[in-house]
C-alpha cells in the first residue's frame, strides 16, 4: 500500500490535522483552495441548510397535521402568507442549498482522490464556486428582513411572481439567490468536467472510471444544460418585475406558457442532476459491501448516459394539464425513461446476488435507498401517462412522489454516502449502534410520512394549500404523515449526535477499513493535503482491491478487456 | 438481527404484501369513485398502472431483500471472497427489453386515454364559462341570457360559502375556462381530470356526469395568499331538475339585472358617494311624487355631480335632465333638493364623466 514514514496529516503530537498544515487554522477556512477542505465546507453548510429546511417541513406538517387550524408557535402563527412563504423557501433551500451543495461536496472530495488527482483542475474556481453558496444564501434570506421573503413557490410561475401580484423585495432576492447559486453550480460543473477528463491518473481510462465519476460527470454536463437556461430566464422575470419588461405578462402579449417551459427545461434535469451523483454513491456502497464488482459496469454507464438524454425531452410532463403542450410526447419521453432507470435498479440488485453482504450502517442505509427509489420510480409511471396525470398532478399524489425519490432515496444514499467515506475523511468510523438506530428510524419515518401523500392525493388533496376543510376524511393521513416526519427530524439529528460524537471518540480504523475498491482508499485517512504519495497500478475499474487481493486481478483483468474493446 | 427472525422476513414481507394489495383492492386501489364517463377510462388505466406498477415492486422489492438477507456475511463466514461476477450481458438485454415492451403497452393505453379526455365537440350539450380569479370562481351560462344579454351567473364571493355549479347529468358539458390574473386550475377530483386556467389561454374540455350528487373541486395551482380557499361545488341534476332551477335562477337574475329587492325606495334622503371617477352605488331609489334630496359625497378633487336623465341615451343625446345638480371638486358633501318625479325607472350620471359614471334610478315602485 501506498503509504509513507512522513505523515504531514498528522501533528507533531500525532493527532490528525483537519487542515492543510501550510496555513493558520482560521485563516485556512476562507483562503483554502485544497478540494478536500472545500467539500468539508460544502457540506457542513448543506448540513446546516438541510436543518433549516427539514424544520421549514415540519413547521408546514405541524400546521397540516389537522383540518381547519391556523398553527400559533411562539413568535410564529402559520397564516395563509406564512404558509405560502413556508412551502416556497423550504423548497428553495433544499433543493438549491442542500442538495445541491451536499452533492458537489460528494464530488469534491471523492473524484479527486478516486481518479488519482492531486486537486481539481481549477482550485481557485472552486474555492468561488463554494463562496457562492452562503452569500446565495444569505441573499435569499435577506428578504426575511426586507419585507418577506417569496411567496410564489419554488416554481414562481408567473404572473403570480409577476410584479402585480408578488410586490415587493421577497421575489426579487429570490432570482437573485438563484442566480449566483446557479452560477456557482454552472462553474462547479466545468471544474468536474474538465478535472475528470484531463486530471485522470496514467491508467485510469474512462472505462476504469468509478461510476460515482461517471456520474459526477454526467451529472456536470446536465447541469451546463439547464442551469444557464434558468438563469436567463429568471434574469427575463427580473426584467418584468423592474424594468417594465413584458415577457410573462399576457396583459402586454407576453406568454405565460413560456416561462413554465425554460423553468422546467432546467427544472427536470435538475431532478436527475440531484439523484444522478447519489446513484453513483450507491453503485460504490453497494459493491464494496457485497465483496463483488458493480454488476453491469457498463450497462450503468450507458444507463446514465441514457437517463441524462432523455432528461433534457421530458421537461413538459410538469405541464400536462396547462392545455398548451403535447401531452402524448412528453408521455412517451416520460416512459422511456424508466427503462435505463429500471436498468440500474435491476443491477444493483444483481450486484448484491452471491455475495457476502456486510450489515453495516452503510449498506443498509443503501438498501434502503434501493427500496424507496422504487417506490419512487414506480409511482413516477402514473404521472408519465399523462392521462392519469390529470387527476393526480398538483395534489399530494405528486409530492409523495418527488419526496420519495428527493427525501427518502435521496437521504438513504446520502447517509449510505457518508457512513461509508466519514473513515476516509476523519480516520474515525461513525458509530455503528448510532447508525443502525437511525437506518430503522428512517426507514419507518419517511414511509410514514410520505405514503399517505399517495392516498391523499388519490382523493383530492391538492398541494400547497395551507389547510383544508373538515369531514373530507384527510385528517388522520395528514397525521399520520406529520407524525412521521419528527421521525424522519429524529433520524437526522441522530446522525448528528454521531458526527459529534464519533468525531473526537470514534474507532480509529486504518486507511482502507472496508477493504474497498477505488484509488481514495490507496491513500491515508484523513488523505494529505497532497492526496498521493504513490498510487497503486491502475489496470481495472478497482485498482486498490486488485492490489490487495492479486488473486482477482486476472479475473478483473479479463473483464477490463472485454469491457475496453467492445463498445456494448 | 437475530437469524431466526431475518429468515422468515422474505415470507413475511410477501404476505404484508398481498394484506396490503387485498386492502387496496376493496377500496378502488386508492382513487376516488369517478363520476364522468372520461372518469371511468382514466380510472380503469389507473387500475391497469396500478396493478402493474404493484407486481413490479412486489417483485423487486423483494428480490431486493431476499437478496440482501439471503446473501448477507454471516458470523461463521471465512474471508474468501464470493464468485467475482461482473454482469451479463443477457440479462441486461432482457431487463431491459422487458420493461421497454411494458411501457409501450401502458403508452398505448394512455394514448387512448388522452385522446379521449382531450377531445372536445364542436356541439356540446351545454357549454359553461368558469372564470377564475383571485380566490374564487365564478361560472356562467353562456347559452342561458338574461333580457339585458348577460349570461346566467353563479358568482363566487372570497369569504363566503363556496359557489355551487349546478348542470344535468348525461349530457355532454363544455367547460372554458378563463383568468384575468394569475393561473389557477379547474380541478374536480371525482372527475379525475383538472386542466389549468390559463390567462392568454382559452382551455376547453368536455365533461359529462353520469350520476346525480354534490362534488367538490378546488384549484390545484398555487394562486397566491388564499389560494387553499379558491373550493366550489358541482351539483350534477336531472335535466328536469337542471330546467327548474335555470327558470328560477334566471327569474332572480332578471329582478336583480333591473334593481330587483335590493334598490328600493327608503325614504326621501338618498346617498351617494363618488371615488376613483366612480359612483359607489349602481342603482339609487326615491319614492314617487314627492320631493326628495340627495346627499352628493365627492370624495376626490375632481369636478363631479349627480344628474337624474329619462334613459340611458339621453344625456349623450343632450336632452334636457329631470334633474341636474351643481358640479363641484371635492372632498366635499353636497345636498341637493330634487322635485317631485312620476314613478318610473330612470337613469343617474355625472355629466362630467357620464361614460364611467353611471347607474339606474328607481323613483317608486318600478315593476318587474
């Protein structure tokens, strides 16, 4: 293994370093350019916005939790105005500072390290790329104190975000927000595209690339699609909102119709552009776990490669009751899409067949991603007809679905994620006992909160309505659903006890404790500001395990071959 | 986990999910009963979904824990390693051949489906305009006009009880739908079917009920403050029912179209007040044969007056008025003294802004 006498990591006294040993500790937080330190404060800001968001959430189950009530919390009472700002800035902050951010922390840290890279290609670049994020936050948040923040929804659909119906400031830091958080994402993308096509280790083909890579890859692509798509037309919505612009407004010969369409080219992709890098944790868990390679290399490959083409054509299915679009081909783009879907989920699966499936934290946080991806997946096909779409868009039938791919699956994975590289980044293991409380915890909270979404929505209940009439027979689900999510609140603070704890008394395991695959664990942990002093020979798709276990390499080797020289 | 309990979970699973699919069968899967006839297509292409989309999750839901509780380390285990299998390439064919040939049946079928709820008929039964707006609704009847030309109207008011649109069963309905602010959408859940209100757009689709009740609907597209308000009802009649109320609706409509119960004389002090270039009021009443004042509030600094005209033509026409009060800015109050009027229904102006302001003038008991 490619370890050396001279640990920089490490104090004179031993300890572990956090930092880059070369600068003062807090000065080192804002001048950093090292991408481990960066996805360090990647995450930890996505962590402290997912706290912000997940109590937006249970602020808006509480106030849902009863028929006709209007929720009174101490310096809080959940008008209608409340309500409506509630729904629009927790959706805001949880997609663009939550997951978003806690994705390129993922990337960051990992596709350095996995394709044998001393830093990402443009440090600098990346240090701006996370500066971006608090001061987009910061601008959203500002509106709390400049007369309201948004009220319009994520989606902020105009003429409801125009300037005649959203007055005021809320709106306008909104665009603003989304813009630099936009840009911060479009430049993050050219970082990984360009880190993973020119930064590679001599060895490392594409074709030997971990797939969480390729997905950060793919993911990177989507996102210099739709994001500069977005921006623009947020900067139109700018433009009619303060400048007397016309692009919305039907009233002047604008089109509203138009502005639904630029925000779901972005908007859909996004979707894939958050669950694309969470599947590529998954396709490393799972794996390592099983003790077996990812079954279907390639097919994952082509999957994500497939899922992120047709990303880019189904965008309208968010449309199909506006009357103005082409219902039956965003169907079939819909549809279709499932199959490279249902391509990874059948995989995964076959990766885990024969195998010696190590119970731990990780991995049964992965399962579980597997379990309620599908839930999520299966239900996604309702929406896909169309025909059945038209009672079931709107309504809560929709927000169980995307909570079960974006909460449910997209929690597991990152827990899955962070149980399994919390000993690369620390030298310490998560509390396991912690760990395996929160994986049931979880488990049993999300589905408790966001099945009775599905039946609420079958009977009716529309979205983003602050509260509804008594007698309807959706009081109990609505319980049932609020009742669940303090759960899902549990689970995440349970896994922030862990992080505390394990932190300063967590088991020092050695630099590989899972016996993985992938060039990260060649390294120490936490991994020297320079990442590498040596790196393995690079002659599969899982160079570390292939090192330790000579006798696979052949096995390993052979499939390299066939995987290299034939294009399917 | 105790051994002994994991190995029976692959069973236990499997009959938690025939319990479940057993309880969702009894209950229509989950969706409302449907009551229009594009209801009943749009249910039973949920049902086909819904059976299909359960055995796919059955089945991999648990393969994916018979994989994971079968195949997992256990404590007796050595560290050799398992069969290093890299993939298949015929299972990749056939998983993903077969999910492609289920997508094209469900394609199919939702083509019919969308097909059938997405045509309208140039020669419904019956049509009906839904105006939508900031948060309520108002429909109207645009083959049922009243004598002065406006449609037949159930208008919704912000605040209070929802408006109830009453039409006949079995007949085919065409709903338009309209906005003048933001987008809302017509959702009635038991019709299974919402299509959005669009403002630029005019959205047409066919209904028809096929059974007599009270259904609900509200808009499903957030529409700002009090959007969780925006509810109304859809009371589905005989087509003898529907005629009855249609005569005595129209009947109240005509009596309120010409001052109707609420513009009657109240004594001999009538008062108006004048704001934004408007009148406050559409239709004043003074009794008949004896004189009467009117007290003029001019709220705002523009020239205004209050002038009592024979019709509605004859103050462009230039006739000479009944009456015609001083004009003065405001804000100011004014009385003026109005002579005698024979009984009759009668026309007030400003003469100043006699397009904008304007209204009916009742002197006695005007009939009808």
């Amino acid at each position: 293994m490619a370890t050396t006498e001279v640990r920089p990591d490490l104090t004179p006294s031993g300890e572990i370093r956090v930092m880059s040993p070369y600068r003062a500790k807090w000065l080192g937080w804002f001048t950093t350019t090292d991408h481990k330190q960066i996805a360090k404060m990647y995450a930890v800001t996505a962590f402290f916005f997912l706290l912000v968001g997940g109590t937006m959430a249970l602020i808006i189950r509480t106030q849902l939790a009863a028929p006709e009530q209007t929720l009174s919390l101490p310096g809080l009472e959940v008008t209608e105005q409340v309500y409506n700002e509630l729904l629009t800035m927790h959706a805001t902050v949880m997609v663009f500072l939550f997951l978003t951010p806690m994705l390129a922390a993922f990337g960051n840290y990992f596709v350095p390290l996995q394709i044998g890279a001393a830093d990402m290609a443009f440090p600098r670049v990346n240090a701006f790329s996370y500066w971006m994020v608090p001061m987009g936050g910061i601008v959203l948040f500002l509106s709390y104190f400049t007369g309201g923040p948004a009220a319009a929804g994520w989606t902020s659909y105009s003429p409801l975000a125009g300037p005649q119906f959203s007055p005021g400031n809320g709106v306008n830091l909104w665009i603003g927000a989304l813009a630099i958080l936009g840009i911060s994402s479009t430049l993050g993308a050219i970082n990984f595209i360009v880190t993973i096509l020119k930064l590679r280790a001599p060895g490392m083909t594409m074709l030997r690339m971990p797939i969480f890579c390729w997905n950060m890859l793919i993911q990177s692509i989507l996102i210099l699609f739709s994001f500069p798509v977005v921006t623009a037309g947020l900067l139109l919505l700018w433009i009619d909102r303060n400048l007397g612009g016309a692009f919305f407004d039907p009233a002047n010969g604008g089109n509203v119709i138009l502005y639904q369409h630029i925000f779901w080219y972005f908007g859909h992709p996004e979707v894939y552009i958050l669950i694309l890098p969470l599947m590529g944790v998954i396709s490393e868990v799972i794996p390592v776990f099983s003790r077996k390679p990812l079954f279907g290399y390639k097919a994952f490959v082509y999957a994500t490669l497939s899922i992120a083409a047709l990303g880019t054509a189904v965008w309208a299915h968010h449309m199909f009751t506006t009357g103005a679009i082409d219902v039956k081909f965003f169907a079939a783009t819909s549809f279709l899409i499932s199959i490279p879907t249902g391509v990874k989920m059948f995989n995964w699966t076959a990766t885990m067949y024969k195998g010696k499936i190590w119970w731990n934290s990780s991995m049964l946080h992965a399962i579980g991603f597997l379990s309620m991806f599908l839930i999520g997946g299966i239900t996604g096909i309702f929406n896909a007809t169309g025909a059945i779409d038209f009672a079931i868009h709107d309504t809560y039938f929709v927000v169980g679905h995307f909570h079960y791919v974006l909460v449910s699956a997209a929690l597991f994975a990152m827990f899955a994620g962070l149980f399994y590289w919390f000993p690369k980044m620390t030298g310490r293991k998560l509390s396991e006992r912690l760990g395996i409380a929160q994986v049931i915890i979880l488990f049993i909270g999300v589905n408790m909160t966001f099945f009775p979404q599905f039946a609420l929505g079958l009977q009716g209940m529309p979205r983003r309505i602050q509260t509804y009439a008594d007698g309807l027979g959706w009081g109990w689900l609505n319980m049932l659903s609020t009742t669940g999510s303090f759960l899902v609140g549990t689970a995440v603070l349970l896994f922030v006890i862990n992080f505390f704890w394990s932190r300063k008394r967590g088991e020092i395991v050695g630099d590989n404790p899972w016996d993985a695959y992938t060039l990260e664990w060649a390294t120490t942990s936490p991994p020297p500001y320079y990442n590498f002093d040596a790196l393995p020979p690079i002659r599969t798709e899982r160079p570390v395990f292939d090192t330790n276990h000579p006798d696979v390499l052949a096995e390993d080797e052979e499939y390299d071959r066939r995987v290299s020289s034939h294009p399917l | 986990m105790p051994r002994s309990k994991t190995r029976r979970s692959p069973v236990a699973y499997g009959l938690g999910i025939l319990g479940l699919a057993a309880l969702l069968a009894g209950c229509g899967a989950g969706q409302v009963e449907p009551v229009t006839e594009q209801g009943n297509g749009l249910h039973g292409l949920y049902l086909i979904v819904f059976w299909m989309g359960f055995a796919i999750f059955a089945i991999v839901e648990i393969a994916i824990f018979y994989m994971a509780i079968r195949y997992r380390r256990r404590k007796q285990d050595d560290e050799s390693l398992p069969p290093q299998i890299h993939g298949n390439d015929k299972l990749e064919i056939l998983w993903t051949t077969i999910p492609a040939i289920i997508v094209i049946v469900l394609f199919v079928l939702s083509w019919i489906q969308i097909t059938n709820v997405q045509e309208v008929s140039a020669d419904p039964g019956m049509r009906v305009e839904v105006q939508g707006f900031q948060w309520q609704w108002t429909f109207s009847y645009p083959d049922e006009t009243l004598s002065n030309g406006e449609p037949v109207q159930v208008a919704g008011v912000l605040g209070e009880a929802p408006p109830t649109l009453v039409v006949p069963v079995d007949t085919v309905i065409q709903m338009s739908l309209k906005s003048e602010d933001v987008i809302h959408s017509f959702y009635i859940p038991q019709a299974l079917y919402k299509l959005d209100v669009v403002p630029g757009l005019d959205n047409k689709f066919d209904i028809t009920f096929d059974e007599v009740g009270r259904f609900r609907g509200q808009c499903a597209e957030l529409c700002g403050l009090s959007h969780a308000q925006m509810v109304f009802f859809v009371e589905v009649v005989t087509q003898d029912d529907f005629r009855a109320w249609m005569t005595k609706t129209r009947t109240a409509a005509e009596r309120e179209a010409s001052g109707g119960d609420k513009c009657k004389p109240e004594g001999t002090k009538v008062e108006v007040a004048a704001k934004n270039v408007k009148f406050d009021k559409e239709c004043l009443a003074a009794p008949a044969g004896t004189p009467f004042q009117i007290v003029f509030d001019n709220q705002e600094a523009i020239d205004h007056n209050v002038a009592i005209y024979q019709s509605e033509e004859a103050q462009p026409a230039g006739e000479a008025a009944l009456f015609q009060g001083e004009i003065f800015k405001g804000p100011k109050e004014v009385t003026y003294d109005v002579d005698p009027i024979p009984a009759g229904k009668y026309y007030f102006v400003c003469d100043v802004h006699p397009t904008a302001m304007k209204g009916t003038f009742n002197i006695g008991e005007p009939e009808g």
